[in-house]
C-alpha cells in the first residue's frame, strides 16, 4: 500500500533528505507514495512543531521536483494541517492556494494544549482521562464537519502516553463514526503508534471496527520522520485493517479519493 504520511526536514523535527525517502519507497516496490507534512501553525510560532509560512512554497516545489524527477512513481502532494478553531480561515487560505492530492486533518492540541508533546504529558495527570477523551473526539468531529480535510490522521492520538479511558467509549466513537461517513472524510492507518509508550497502532482494533461498520474509508502512513521509518510496520497495518473487515482502502489525486483492493 501507499505511505501517505511522510514528513520532511521542512518541519523542523525529520531527518534525511526528501530524495531517500523517495529511495525507501520505492526500494520497498509500494505503488505510490506521499508527503504529509505539517502545515505552518497559525496559533503560535514553534519552528520545531511544523514549517514556517515561508517554507510551504519551498515544499511545494520540492515535491513538484520529485514527481519530476519519477515520472514512473507516482509522488503525492499531501500535507498535514492542524484543526485550530480560531484558524480555520488561515488555514483554508493556505490550502486553497496550492493543488493538493490530499489534506490531513489533526487534532493535536486542546485549547492551548499541544496533549501530544512529551514536554506537556503531565497535564495528563491533572485532568479527568474520560474528560479528556471526550473533549478530543469532538475536536475530530468538528474538525472532520469543517470540510477542509480529507483523511483524519491519527484518529485516536489522545492515546499516545498509554492513558486509556475508564469508561466504554462505544457510544462516542459511533458518533464520530457517524461524523465521519457524513462528512465523507477518511481515516489513516498510523503505525507510529507501535514507536510511542502506547505501542498500539493508530486507531485501536475496537475503534477500527466501528469505523468500518459505518462505511469510514482507509488510508495508510508510517508518520515517518526517518527515511527508514517509510512503509514501517505496514503488515501490521494491513493485519488490522482485514481484521476489522476492510476490502479496500482509498488513493487520491487531486483530491478524488479512488477505491482500490487490499494486497492479498
Ligand atoms: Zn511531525
Ligand atoms: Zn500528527
């Protein structure tokens, strides 16, 4: 399958060159691939967490350079963009003034919040797990009905330190499935959840299933900030989605999303 979630040292957090994570893909003989990095942020001004404004043009020429560069090997255009409620505006703006194939939507922050950064888990300890939980998964809905994205990443991040809810969540996650097949929005099979304290693949088993159950279309991503982490654990992502009862999973180009048959 495709690797969709590619990041690049735009960012300021990946490694390599854009070149070798091109090599690894098709070295690993997938199909196609994509980049996905992060959009610049509009709420505050880290140039670890995502590229500056500046950059974005410098990345999409760069990719343009290397569809150049593999006529044979499709290169997909993505980028990964955060939901920020007070940002939906800049953010739309940004998107709109280049041709993606892909946009992902993630939710990575709660208020001010960035709940995915090692350096602010212990706010984790001082709030209610289920609280949290719920607060996240309304972002996703919200972020998932703005129409802006086309393939929520990382569906249930909030995971990522291991700090599970003590309540079933069931009914939650039929609502955000239902969200999601309403706003005919995909989700991605992430296996940098396997790297992360959780080591669970993004989103768990049960939360897969029901997404399937409502029709949520897949997508797959390594979130690689290594060229070596390109296509990582993509039996596993596979074992999952087949288990949960998946066929087929989605391509795009130009933002049309194309059906395609699961791998035997
Ligand atoms: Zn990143
Ligand atoms: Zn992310």
């Amino acid at each position: 399958m495709p690797d969709y979630h590619i990041h690049t040292p735009f960012c300021g957090h990946a490694g390599g060159e854009m070149e070798q994570y091109v090599a690894r893909g098709r070295e690993l003989g997938m199909p196609e691939m994509g980049f996905a990095d992060h959009l610049p942020l509009f709420h505050i001004e880290d140039t670890t967490l995502a590229m500056c404004q500046a950059d974005l043009p410098l990345y999409v020429e760069k990719v343009r350079e290397l569809q150049a560069a593999n006529p044979d090997f499709p290169v997909r255009m993505g980028i990964e963009a955060d939901y920020v409620r007070e940002h939906l505006d800049d953010v739309a703006r940004a998107l709109g003034s280049y041709r993606f194939d892909y946009v992902y939507g993630s939710v990575h922050f709660i208020g001010g919040w960035g709940f995915d950064q090692s350096r602010f888990k212990f706010e984790f300890e001082r709030r209610d797990i289920n609280e949290v939980y719920e607060i996240y998964f309304n972002l996703v809905m919200k972020a998932a009905r703005t129409g802006l994205f086309d393939v929520m990443t990382h569906l249930d991040v909030v995971k990522k330190y291991g700090h599970r809810p003590t309540v079933d969540l069931s009914d939650l996650y039929h609502e955000v499935g239902r969200a999601l097949a309403g706003s005919g929005v995909a989700i991605e099979l992430n296996s940098s959840g396997l790297r992360r304290p959780v080591e669970e693949i993004y989103p768990g088993p049960n939360l897969l299933e029901i997404m399937r159950g409502h029709g949520v279309p897949i997508t797959f991503g390594s979130d690689s900030h290594k060229p070596a982490q390109v296509g990582r654990d993509f039996d596993k992502l596979l074992s999952l989605a087949r288990g949960a009862g998946y066929t087929d999973y989605v391509r795009f180009a130009g933002r049309e999303r194309v059906p395609w048959p699961l791998p035997p």
